[in-house]
C-alpha cells in the first residue's frame, strides 16, 4: 500500500514534495486528520506574499506602505480600481461611452477573486483536507459582496466539518446554509 499512497501523493501533488521521503497510507490519513483539527494551517501559505508582491507593482510606493497588511483579495480590488480609472480616461479619449466600458469590467472583481481561490486551492505547500476545503470553498461560491458578511465564517466553517461525510448531506447543508439563501435571493 506504500506504493500506491505514495504515487498517488505524488501525483495529486498532495503531502510531499518529490525530494521528501515517501509516507505510509496511515502517516497520510493522520496527517489530513490532523489539519483538520488545526483549522488555521491554510492560512500560513508561502504564495500569498509573491502574489501580493506581483499585484502591488501596480501601486506606487506611497500606496505600498498603505496597503502593506492589506489582503489580496482587497489589494486585488485595489488595483483593478486603478486599472479602470485608466481604461476609462482611455475611452473618453476614444469617444467610448464610459458606462458601456464599466458595465463590459464590472465583472472582473469576481473573476480576480475566483481566480486567487484557485491558484490558492492548487499551488498551496498544505496538505489534502486543507485543498479538498479550498476546493470545495471555491465550488460552492457565496460572494461576500451580496451577502451578510456574519454568515461567511460559519460557511466556512460548516463546509470544513462536513468535507468528509456523504455528498448528498454536504450538498443538503451547503443549499440549505444562511449564506447560500442570502446569496441566491440576492442574485
């Protein structure tokens, strides 16, 4: 069963990296038990400060030190902001309507966030319960933006608890959560 654990780790890209020494099918399932119970580990990820790094080459220093504790999701924001300012003095200057231009990258703020869960999800050093969670953060979506922001927490925390258990019982408390409900009734 080594074997299989072990090429089955590797080629998820979960546990260990290839230089690591391989780990048994119980050091495994331990280790996944045990992020679970340490419910903060995701958020100790080595790629979060290369991205805020790369985003933020669009602010000038004065901005760097203002939005240094920022997270990415708002720096991502930030940025975006600035980014449409531009694109819109360009369409004035191009006689374009400029609610035509707001209203064609009024979605982009989403596509930013949806896109950081995912390369969150898949390039993170964590380990498998921690990713299936991210994964399954980013497939039941609920915008924080259209939603009481009291209610994402214990979302979060609800899709954490229940991961392992049957589908048809996740899929029933995720439907069935406050924060989904708000989120469908205001969309």
């Amino acid at each position: 069963m080594e074997k299989s654990a072990d090429w089955i780790s590797r080629r998820a890209g979960f546990g260990f990296r290839l230089g690591d020494d391989p780990i048994s099918e119980n050091q495994w399932f331990t280790n996944a038990r045990k992020s679970i119970e340490n419910n903060k580990s995701y958020i100790s990820n080595n790629r979060i400060k290369p991205l805020l790094k790369s985003i933020k080459r669009g602010l000038s220093d004065e901005h760097r030190k203002i939005y240094s504790g920022i997270t990415l999701n708002q720096t991502a924001g930030i940025v975006y902001r600035k980014q449409l300012e531009k694109e819109e003095k360009q369409a004035l200057k191009d006689q374009e309507d400029p609610d035509r231009v707001f209203t064609l990258k009024a979605r982009r703020p989403l596509w930013l966030s949806a896109l950081r869960r995912a390369d969150l999800c898949i390039n993170t050093n964590q380990d498998f319960a921690n990713r299936l969670w991210l994964f399954w953060l980013n497939y039941f979506t609920v915008s924080e933006a259209n939603n009481n922001g009291t209610c994402i927490p214990h979302f979060h925390e609800m899709i954490r608890k229940n991961m392992f258990g049957s589908m048809s019982g996740l899929v029933f408390k995720v439907v069935s959560h406050s924060a989904m409900l708000l989120y469908l009734d205001n969309n």
